[in-house]
C-alpha cells in the first residue's frame, strides 16, 4: 500500500509539473482539415480585410484579400506566413494573430488548400 501511494504521488508530481499554461485559443484552435470557406476566409475577413480590400492600392502586391485565388497564392508564395508570425508586422495597429491562428494557415497549407 506505502508503494501504491508513493507512485501516486510521483505521478501526479510529474503530470502537474509537465503541465504548460495555453490559453483557449491556443488549445482550441487546431483544425484536422481545414477549409478556405469554414476556416480560412472568416479570418482574412477579420484580420486582413480592414486594409487589404479590392480597390486599395496602398498595401503593395498583396493588397487584395477576398476570393480563395488571391489568399491561396498569398499564402503559397508570398509573405504572409512570415509576415504574420515572423516579424509580427501585421495585422497593422493590432495585437498579432494567436500562434493558433498562424498553425491554422499552416494547417490549411500543408494539407492542400482546401476549398
């Protein structure tokens, strides 16, 4: 029984100690398959829309974030990822998108862009 014991709270010293502090969206922000329409698009038109809109001409070559198309290649072969999580440089005037954010684009990437 004393050994019984003494493992327990081993145990549970270990598993409390391991334990690391994440926030909801952190945890709670992991998609298996992620789609533009579900996923992807309500976020550009939250984070990203304000400033990067059809017609504006002040942003530079990504300046238009609206259609699956224009986000897929923004995502694909521009800086978006880096310029989001790397050198924190957008969403302007904005705290930066959560790490779990940044792991859905990236989740969206790596398994294909789904529609």
């Amino acid at each position: 029984m004393k050994k019984f014991k003494l493992l327990a709270a081993l145990g549970l010293i270990v598993v409390l100690g391991s334990c690391e502090s994440n926030t909801y969206d952190e945890i709670g922000g992991y998609v298996d398959n992620p789609s533009f329409e579900k996923n992807i698009k309500p976020l550009f038109d939250s984070q990203c829309t304000s400033c990067h809109f059809q017609g504006n001409t002040s942003e530079g070559d990504y300046n238009e974030y609206y259609d699956y198309a224009t986000i897929r290649e923004s995502i694909e072969f521009g800086n978006t990822i880096r310029d989001i999580d790397t050198t924190k440089t957008m969403p302007k005037g904005g705290a930066p998108l959560s790490k779990a954010k940044v792991k859905l684009l990236l989740q969206w990437k790596n398994t294909g862009f789904q529609p």
